[in-house]
C-alpha cells in the first residue's frame, strides 16, 4: 500500500472557484473554513472514493520480490517514477543508482511499472509523483466544487455531526469514474 510523503502541487480548487460555485462572493466566505477544512475534505473524499491522486503529490511503496514487472502502481494518476530503492535487512534503504531502466505505462486509471531489462531483486522502495490531470478530467473538478458547495452550505450540521445525506450519488460519483482505479483482490 502506497503512503504519501507530501503535497507537492496546489490544492485542485481554490476558494474563488467554491465562492462561484455556492453563488456568493469570495469574501462572504469562511476563507479559513473552506481552505482549511472543506477543500482538503473534499479532495481526501475523492481520493478515497477513487483510490487516484487528486491533488499532485510524492507517494512511496514497497513491493516485495513477489511482485513483478508491469505491475500497476497504488494510486492512479501516477506520471513520474521519482526514485528506486532496496529495503535492506537492517531496515535501510539504498538507493539504486542510476536509476534501472523503466518504463511507466500511463493508462487512464492506472500506471503500471515495467523494467524491460529484467527487475531488480529484493524488495524495492518506490517513489513517484501523481496527480490526476484536471484538463483532462473536468468532471473531477466539479465533482469537488459541488461536494465543496454541499459541504459549505450544510456546515452548521456537519459540525455539530448531523448526518448529510447523499445528492444522487450516482450522478455525482460517475464523475469519478474516469480516474476511479479498479478494485484489485
């Protein structure tokens, strides 16, 4: 399972854009609310909904000796394989440099990594970027400009732990569906 090491691009929305969507100005607002709870709530919704980066960001996983080439990565959107490492015994990792060679196929859910000189052995450490592209996937945005608007207007019973109930869940989730990764078992 991939952890992530850190945020490295800008949040996929921006209060103007959740101003625009709940049809108020900007500084009408909770600008801390909406920066600092809704849109990193939203974001992590979606990313839990859909097992892909929503927001760019570095993530690391370990595959064991078991795991062969062109396996996919764990989180979808991924775009850039940053390092490669050895998990050592002691628990160290060292970095295989230079990096072997790979390929990383990018497919619309999923990338998958391949080594087409052969895998390195042991259990490697791998680090990569991922983000889903919002050009290209416009229903992402919206799907979290209208969570974000939900969440704003409905935020008194949010924070008291009221339960929101669901807006055509279905409609909204086939938003996700284009960078939604398939269940693995």
């Amino acid at each position: 399972m991939a952890r992530r090491i850190a945020y490295t691009g800008a949040a996929a929305i921006t209060v103007a854009e959740v101003a625009a969507q709940c049809r108020v100005e900007a500084e009408d607002l909770q600008v801390d609310l909406v920066e600092q709870v809704i849109i990193p709530g939203v974001t992590a919704q979606a990313e839990s909904k859909t097992g892909a980066a929503i927001r760019q960001a570095v993530y690391e996983e370990e595959w064991p000796e078991a795991y062969g080439s062109g396996r996919p990565l764990d989180v979808g959107q991924a775009d850039q394989v940053l390092s490669i490492g050895r998990a050592e015994s002691d628990g160290s990792i060292t970095d295989l440099l230079p990096l072997p060679v790979h390929r990383l196929e990018i497919g619309q859910r999923e990338s998958f990594l391949h080594f087409p000189q052969g895998r390195p052995p042991g259990r490697l450490v791998i680090r990569y970027r991922a983000g889903v592209d919002l050009a290209a996937y416009p229903g992402v945005r919206k799907w979290l400009l209208m969570h974000a608007a939900t969440a704003h207007q409905f935020r008194e019973t949010m924070v008291t732990g009221h339960v929101l109930h669901e807006l055509a869940a279905s409609y909204l989730d086939a938003l996700l569906a284009d960078v939604a990764v398939p269940p693995r078992f």
